[in-house]
C-alpha cells in the first residue's frame, strides 16, 4: 500500500470517526450540539496532523457561514418583530379554529403549512413563519414541540428538491445540465414523498391524541399569555388550561407539555393586551413582509443584506425610539445567540472537515468502494449513497466533489448525467437534518428541543421519504434500476 493510499485510508477512518463520536456525544445528551461542534472537529483535527494549520481551516469555515450568521442573526430579528406586532396572530386563531379538539389536525395542518411556505426555497425563512405561528399553540394545547420539528423538517426537506432550492440547481451546475431536465421528471416522486410526510404527521397526530387525550378548546387560549415560559401543568384538568390528558403512551415524551418548554423569543403571541401590539400597522408590516419574500424568491439581493435592510424597516416602522429598538432586539437575544453559537461552531466541523482533506479521501474511498458489478445500477447507488453522504457533508461537497465522479464512472455504463441528477437529489429529506444544515439549527433552536430529540425521531422517518422518493423515480423510469 502506497503512501498516499494509507493517508487516504487515514483520513477517511478520522472522518467517519469524528462523525461518529460527534453524533454519539448529542445523541446521548453528553455534550451540547455547540460543545460538541467545536472540541471534537478540533481533537480529530490535530490528530490528523493539521497542526497550527488548523486555525486557518477553522477561519476558512467561519468565513463560509458568517454570512449565514448573519441571515439568521437578522431574519431572527425580523419575524420577531412581526410576531411582536401581531401580524400572526389570526393565523394562530385560524389554525385553533381548525384544529377543533383533534391533535391529528394540528400536526397535519403543520406539515401542510410547512410545504407551503417552503415553496420559496428558504428552510430558515420556513421554520421561522412555521415556529412563529404554531409553536405556542403546541405548547398551550400540551402538543410535543418535538412533533412540529419532524413534522416542519420532513415537509422542508421533502420540497427542497426545488429547482430553486439548492440541491438541484448545485447538481445541474456540477455536470453542467439543465436544472428543468432534473427536477420535472421527479415531480410524481415528489407528490408521492409528500403523501409519505402526511402520512407520517397524521400518525405523529394520532400518537398525540393518544399520549394527551382529545383536547378542550377553550375560549383562554385565544388570550393566553406566555405561552412558553409557564401555564398550567397538563396533569390534570385545570381551570384555567385549554386541555385535558389522557392516560396513554408517553412515546414522544412528557418534558413538552403545555407550559414545560423553555422560555423563548416567541412566548405570549397570543396575548391580544401586550405593549408591543400595532393593530394600525398591520398592513403595512404585512406589505414589508410579502415584499421582503417576494425579493427573496427573485434572487436579485444577497439574503443577508435583504434580511438587515428588512429588521431595518421593522425597527425603525414599529418601535421608532431607541429604547423601544433595544427592547426589541433583547427580547429575542436569547434565540440569537443559540442558533448563531450553532452556525458559527458548525463553521468548525465543516473547515476541520474539508481543511484537513477528509472530505475529499472520503469522496474517492467511496467511488473506489463500488464494484464492477453495481456499475449498471449506479444511478441506484448514488441515491442511496446520497441519503448518508449529504449528512454528513454540505451540498456543494456532495454535489461538486462526490457526485462529478460518480457520474463519470456511470457514463461508462451508459447512464446520463441527467438521471444521476435526479437520483442524487433523493436524500435531501435526510440532509435537511444534519447539523451542518444552519436551517435544522434555527428550528430545533426556536422550539427548544434538543438536537439528540428531533433526530431520534427524525432520522427513521426521512430516510423513509429519501427512499420512497428514489423508488418512486426509478418506477416512472426518471432514474434506471
């Protein structure tokens, strides 16, 4: 064995390791996702000979996401500001309405409502609206916060195989193909994954129902304050609480019940007495936010810019005194700093990851593992290979690194670029939960759960969607079996 061979055995031993014990360290709640982010990447980082040199990957990633950062330091600021003012309010009432006494309702109603605010491509923007307008809602009504995190995600992840999303418009770029090419055929995939996530929020709803019993709407929860930060315990029956439980499984875990959750920056949307209600700005924050989504679809401002300009506006529209604007921006400080403390030490993972090589040892290790005989079912392949891969490495690193290579090695069994697109786009659903992926971060941050809670019940489920996705696609013949 050579002794570039034994350096990439190496690396890629270090890479699956690193992951491994950071996955291992969440998991099991030994260490926070931040800790965890930072001191593993840098252990396995010097072990792997990085040396000082580490500084600089580590300076390199930072550089990457600081604009992400950025984004969700002032998207935070933004949707916080509308969710202060009220501008969600009758859609909580209008959900509470619909949701009548049935906690299926809920949840499915959350997966609809995820879709369709995932149609602009933005994960982060999807799980602020969807947080923002249903998360004290789940708390008042003693729903699992973990349930809206599955359920938010799979729906996300699902749709970001959006020609405008990222992964495919990434895949068409690194084999120089037509992103429409990619993405059309997969559409029955797509509807069928999707009736898959329902599927899967309707059970969610049901195993809810089970754990809480039917749910009493009564007429406080449209003027309930601090929704999360404290209420009545889901014991028992209560005067003052909107429901009642039953007893019955504690699948999804008691530690979320109405009023359990932390305190956040979304707590008392409800409230219709707090101070900083504008019932005669309503409109207009209305108008700034439809026209901030619509300049976001268009592409044509860098999303951080678009985002700071925006919690500019907000600022300065509804809280024209300063200390009015401080107030604000304290008042959601706290999710701020644990979602950028997130990004910021993902930036560690990611540059150890790529700075030091494992990333790309990892990619030819791969491609050298597959063989001969799998060569005619390599669209197959790299499907499924996409469902762990796009996990545990960012999409420009699947997508410009792994795939380029297995779509040449394809060619030569006669397989188009095009159909390896297409199957490479099929683990999205699982990628979306990956702690590389900044928008995940901000969800499981705004609805305080813990990382190690959402994937244990996230992971299963989207590996499911992942999978009947490429089935579905290699059946309509969008992807050769």
């Amino acid at each position: 064995m050579t002794t570039t061979r034994i350096e990439t055995t190496m690396l890629v031993a270090l890479g699956l390791g690193m992951v491994a014990t950071f996955m291992y360290l969440i998991m099991t709640k030994r260490a926070t996702p931040v800790v965890a982010l930072i001191l593993v990447p840098v252990a396995f980082g010097l072990f792997a000979g990085a040396g000082l040199g580490i500084s600089d990957m580590i300076s390199d990633g930072i550089k990457d996401l600081a604009p992400t950062a950025a984004m969700l330091f002032f998207a935070i600021v933004f949707f916080g500001i509308m969710i202060d003012v009220g501008l969600f309010d009758p859609i909580v009432r209008a959900v509470v309405r619909l949701v009548r006494n049935d906690p299926a309702r809920l949840v499915v109603g959350t997966a609809i409502l995820a879709a369709v605010v995932s149609l602009d491509g933005d994960g982060s923007t999807t799980f602020i609206i969807v947080t923002s307008a249903l998360l004290p809602l789940y708390l008042k009504l003693g729903v699992s916060p973990v349930v809206l995190t599955v359920t938010a995600g799979l729906a996300n992840g699902t749709l970001n195989i959006l020609p405008w999303g990222g992964p495919t418009a990434r895949a068409a770029a690194a084999l120089k193909i037509d992103a429409a090419d990619v993405f059309v055929p997969m559409v029955p995939s797509l509807v069928v994954a999707m009736i898959v996530v329902l599927a899967f929020a309707y059970h969610l709803g049901l195993m809810e129902r089970r754990r809480i019993g039917r749910i009493e709407i009564r007429e406080s929860i449209l003027v309930g304050a601090g929704v999360a930060s404290g209420g009545s315990s889901t014991d028992g029956p209560s005067n003052d609480g909107p429901i009642r439980r039953a007893s019955g499984s504690a699948d999804l875990g008691d530690e979320y019940t109405a009023g359990g959750g932390e305190g956040d920056a979304f707590s008392g949307v409800l409230d219709p007495h707090r101070a900083t209600l504008r019932p005669r700005r309503l409109w207009v924050n209305a108008a700034l936010t439809v026209g901030l989504l619509a300049v976001l679809g268009a592409d044509v401002i860098a999303i951080p810019v678009l985002f700071m300009i925006a919690a500019g506006l907000a600022l300065v529209i509804n809280f024209p005194h300063i200390k009015e604007q401080q107030a604000a921006i304290t008042r959601h400080s706290s999710s701020i700093v644990s979602v950028v403390a997130m990004v910021l030490a993902a930036a560690v993972l990611t540059g150890v990851f790529t700075g030091t090589g494992m990333v790309e040892a990892l990619a030819h290790w791969l491609t050298g593992a597959i063989p001969d005989w799998m060569g005619p079912h390599l669209a197959i392949v790299t499907g499924l290979l996409s469902i762990p891969l796009t996990f545990l490495m960012s999409n420009d690193a699947f997508y410009f690194g792994v795939l380029p290579v297995l779509s040449e090695t394809a060619s030569r069994y006669g397989i188009d670029p095009t159909e390896m697109a297409r199957a490479s786009i099929t683990g999205q659903p699982f990628h979306m939960q990956s702690p590389l992926v900044p928008a995940i971060l901000l969800l499981v941050a705004l609805a305080a759960v813990p990382l190690a809670d959402h994937h244990k019940k996230v992971l299963w489920r989207a590996a499911v969607v992942s999978v009947t996705m490429l089935g579905v696609g290699a059946l309509v013949g969008a992807i050769p079996f």
